[in-house]
C-alpha cells in the first residue's frame, strides 16, 4: 500500500513540475503562478503545498535543476586556458542567471547568503559550482600564489557581480561579458608593477 502512495506521490509532484516548467516556458519564470501551476496539473492548491512550501521553495527546486544543467556541461569542458575562454565557457550560465530580474533574485535569496536556515537546491549548486570551477583552475595557467580554491570563490563573486550591474540603472552599460572580462583579467591573471 504504502508503495502505490509513494508511487501515486512522485507522480502528482512530477505533474506540478510539468506544468510550472510548461508555465515558464511560455512566459517566463516571474509569471508563474500556484493557481496557475495547480489548474493545468489539475490537482488542489492544497497538494501544491504538501509538495512545496510556497511559491519560491519551487523556483529554488526549479532555478537549481536548470542550473544544475549547466554545471553539468561545464563539468565536461576541458579547464579553460584563458580568462577569455572561462568567460566564454561560463556565459551560458551566466545568461541563465541573468534571463531575468526575478531569477537572479531567487538565486541571490537561496544561494545561502542570505542565511536561510534550510540549504535548498540554489545553494546546493553554488558549492558545486565552486568545485568545477576549483578543478580548472587547478591545471591552471592563471596565479600561484593562492589556492584554486579561493581562485574559485572569486570567479563565483565577480559572475554575481557582473550579473548584478546588469540590473542597476546606473552600471549597465556594459554587458556581463566585458565585466567578467575585466574582472577575472585582474583576478586570475594580476599584473605586478615592478
């Protein structure tokens, strides 16, 4: 019995996944709607719910998996050789990250900056993208003097920021591309006056 439950519960989760995706895919992730989400699956706004804590617990799950994909083709990349190549091979992540205001908000929300007590899939992603990254730096043609690791950490820091200009009326003039230039060009590759 309890095996037909299980069975009949992964099932109506995978219809509310379906329908939100298919919501998002016809006019983005800010205009999804519960009401909406629970009228094309065709279950009660009560089993949204007992799946999702609300609104935003589904975006993480969603936004995660999305970002997760990406992750999963930068994990088949060979480590970037220069600043120009890791910014070309983390645009299309990039690009996702800034699709729109909304989901670049709920990334910031649930990456565990914010100290949210529960550790959702956003977060989850963030420490794996610190890993892909952490790699290629590790067969490295960049700095020496601090570990990849924290070399990582940076390049996380400066693709939020470049993401994060992109919304400011004041500093969007130049595209997250150029920014991530500049910005990983003085990271990972410093110029030292003599």
């Amino acid at each position: 019995m309890s095996r037909a439950v299980q069975s009949r519960t992964l099932k109506t989760r995978a219809k509310l996944l379906t329908a939100a995706t298919a919501i998002i895919s016809d006019g983005g992730y800010e205009a999804m709607r519960v009401e909406e989400v629970v009228l094309r699956a065709g279950v009660a706004k009560g089993t949204f719910f007992a799946h999702f804590k609300d609104k935003d617990a589904l975006m993480d799950h969603l936004i995660g998996v999305e970002i997760d994909r990406h992750l999963d083709t930068l994990e088949q990349l060979p480590s970037p050789r220069s600043v120009s190549d890791m910014v070309e091979a983390l645009m299309p992540l990039t690009a996702f990250m800034s699709c729109e205001r909304y989901v670049f908000d709920v990334i910031l929300r649930h990456s565990g900056a914010a100290a949210k007590s529960e550790i959702g899939a956003i977060a989850m992603t963030f420490g794996r993208h610190a890993q892909v990254i952490a790699k290629w730096l590790s067969a490295r043609p960049f700095r020496k003097d601090i570990s990849a690791e924290l070399q990582a950490e940076g390049v996380q820091a400066f693709m939020i920021q470049a993401v994060s200009l992109m919304f400011c009326s004041l500093h969007n003039a130049t595209t997250p591309r150029d920014r991530m230039e500049t910005y990983l060009a003085a990271w990972l590759v410093p110029q030292i006056d003599a």
